[in-house]
C-alpha cells in the first residue's frame, strides 16, 4: 500500500500526506530517515509547509526544551490521573515566575530554580510575596 492509498479517505487535497526522505552519510556509513506528514487546511504548497514546520519548532525550542533543561521534565515519570496536567502548569508557571526575576539576570533559568530551591526569601520574592517571618 502506497502512501496516498493509505490516507485516501482525505477530502482535500491540501491535507493530503507527505513525506520527506533524507539520505546521509557519517564516517562511511550511510543511514536514511523517511518522515511522514499530514498536513492541515491551508498547507498549499513546500514554502508554507516548511515555514509550519519551523513554527512547530519554534515552540519546541521556546518552552519544551527550556522546560526539559530547566526542570527536568522529560525525566518525570508521574503518569496517572490529572497528576501530569497539574505538574505541568505548575512548572509553566513557575518558568514565568524565573523569566521574570530581576535579582539574578544573569543567571540561566536552571540556576534561578535551584537558588529559588535553596533560598526561602528569593523564592517567596518572584511571585511578589513578603517572606513570612
């Protein structure tokens, strides 16, 4: 079965699959990769595909791989419930919090978490709150 016979049932045409076949060769030894996409209303031609792609990259390097270097999100193994959801704005609330911190600029967002970790008074200062003392 052929690709375009696998997605026939696709009303438009401009959703129909796709698919992008990469050879390379590394030290002699050649690989290949074969990705596959189904694209949404809209994707009219290769400019407008790439510039979706580069924009669904644009998130993944905005916010999941800094939640992932940040707080170590891709090694959570919480699974059950609505555990993962609340972890999840949790953390996406707490990464608002370091990005906005004016005391430590510098630091990168992973240093920010853990003085925020060590320190009682920093970490009650980034949502704007007096320590408790």
């Amino acid at each position: 079965m052929t690709l375009t016979e696998a997605f026939a049932g696709l009303q438009d045409p401009r959703t129909g699959p796709a698919q992008r076949h990469d050879l390379r060769e590394i030290k002699g030894k050649t690989s290949s990769e074969r990705a596959f996409y189904i694209g949404s209303k809209g994707i009219a031609n290769a400019e407008t595909f790439a510039n979706a792609a580069r924009s669904h990259w644009e998130i993944e390097n905005k916010l999941h791989w800094v939640l992932d270097v940040t707080f170590r999100e891709d090694d959570c193994r919480v699974r059950q419930g609505h555990a993962p959801q609340n972890l999840s704005a949790l953390r996406k609330f707490a990464l608002t919090l370091l990005r906005q911190d004016q005391q430590y600029p510098k630091r990168s967002l992973r240093s920010r978490r853990k003085t925020a970790d060590r320190i009682p008074d920093y970490r009650a200062s980034l949502p704007g709150l007096a320590p408790l003392g």
